[in-house]
C-alpha cells in the first residue's frame, strides 16, 4: 500500500535524523540557513497564532472533530486518525525527546522533534483523510500551509531549531499514515479473499457476488 509506504519512510527518516542527532545535536547548515531565514522575534504575534495550533486543547477538539468527520464514512479510518494524532505525540514527548536528547540553546529543553509541529502535521494528515475524496485537495492544502506556518513559528520563536520542526512535520504525517494503513489492512485482506472465492463472507456481511448470484 502507497499510505503504508510513504508513512514507514518519513518515520524512517525521522528516526535517522534522530541517530545523527545524538551524536551531533548541534544545529547544522539547515538549522543556520533557517534561522537565518527566520529572524528571531520572540513577541511575534503570528508565531504565537500558529503554535496554538499544536496545543493540548487544540489536539484534543482536533481529535474529536476528526472523529465525528470520519465516523460517517469510514469507521475504521475514524479511529485510525483519531487515535494516531495523540500516539504521535505522545511518543514524541515520552521517547523521542528524551532519547535523542537534543537541547536547544535558547530555551535549553528537549528539542528533537518537535512536537508542536508533529501535533498541527498530524490533525492536518487526518482531517485530509476522513473529508470526502473531492474535498481532500482543498483541506490537504489548507494542511500544509499549517504545517509550513507551525514550523516557521517554532523557529521564530526559538523554541526549536528547523530541523527539530521538519522532524515533527515528518513524524506527524508519518505516523498517521501508517496507523491508518495498517488498521485497514485487515479488511483489504478479507475483501482479497472475497474477491478470490466469490459467495465467500466478509466479516457478517456476504461479498457483491454472492448478493448478486442470489438475486439472479
């Protein structure tokens, strides 16, 4: 499955910039191009818009709007993006923080990835997911811009370099994808099995073929 795919890579390459990380936490040429790009302005009024975004009481309404969304139309793909936002984050407080233990210079706390940035990149991946297909281009726009947004105000505001930012952005995404993809592989298994023996019951519910052949 592409979701599956796309979703292991960027939590790959989150998971080595974090090795790099622990070795070298130091800010890199990205972090110093970045920082260069986003002058530090500790009172910025639209840094501190966005970071809101990625607060506890914004996940949690976040969450729930996902929910009841994706609860009309797939509820499978309800929980997965429901759940996924706050596994995401939680990980990334309690593991990855504390593993990588990289500090930045102004705030001196656990940097690597952020999680605001992983909180607003995973609502973002899963409102996209539960609107309806001719919808998801809008929103996945309305998405990134949030994501872009977060980032820039994590960095404007000193709380993390721009590589702890890209690290939330990729873990956030990431880690909604998989959690989807694999909640779903079950069903995509049965409706296989389906599909091969035609009559064959998916779950409690006979396959379109075997409705088909009694209705003929």
């Amino acid at each position: 499955m592409a979701e599956l795919a796309v979703g292991t890579v960027l939590l790959g390459l989150a998971a080595i910039a974090g090795l790099v990380f622990i070795h070298r936490p130091w800010p890199d040429r990205l972090d110093v191009w970045g920082d260069r790009l986003f002058p530090a302005d500790l009172s910025s009024r639209w840094a501190h818009f966005f970071v809101t975004l990625g607060s506890m009481w914004a996940l949690i309404a976040g969450v729930f709007l996902v929910f009841v969304i994706g609860l009309r139309r797939d509820r499978v793909r309800a929980i997965a993006c429901a759940i996924a936002p706050v596994m995401a984050v939680l990980i990334v407080q309690e593991i990855a923080k504390p593993l990588v233990d990289r500090h930045n210079l102004l705030s001196s706390g656990l940097s690597y990835p952020s999680g605001t940035v992983t909180a607003v990149a995973a609502l973002a991946t899963a409102l996209t997911l539960v609107m309806p297909a001719k919808a998801r281009f809008p929103w996945a726009v309305l998405g990134l811009l949030a994501i872009a947004g977060t980032g820039a105000a994590v960095v404007v505001l000193r709380w993390h370099y721009p590589t702890d930012a890209l690290g939330g952005a990729a873990v956030g995404v990431g880690a909604v994808l998989v959690v989807d993809a694999l909640l779903h592989i079950p069903g995509v298994v049965a409706e296989m099995i389906g599909s091969a023996h035609p009559g064959t019951r998916v779950g409690n519910r006979p396959t379109a073929a075997s409705q088909q052949r009694w209705c003929t």
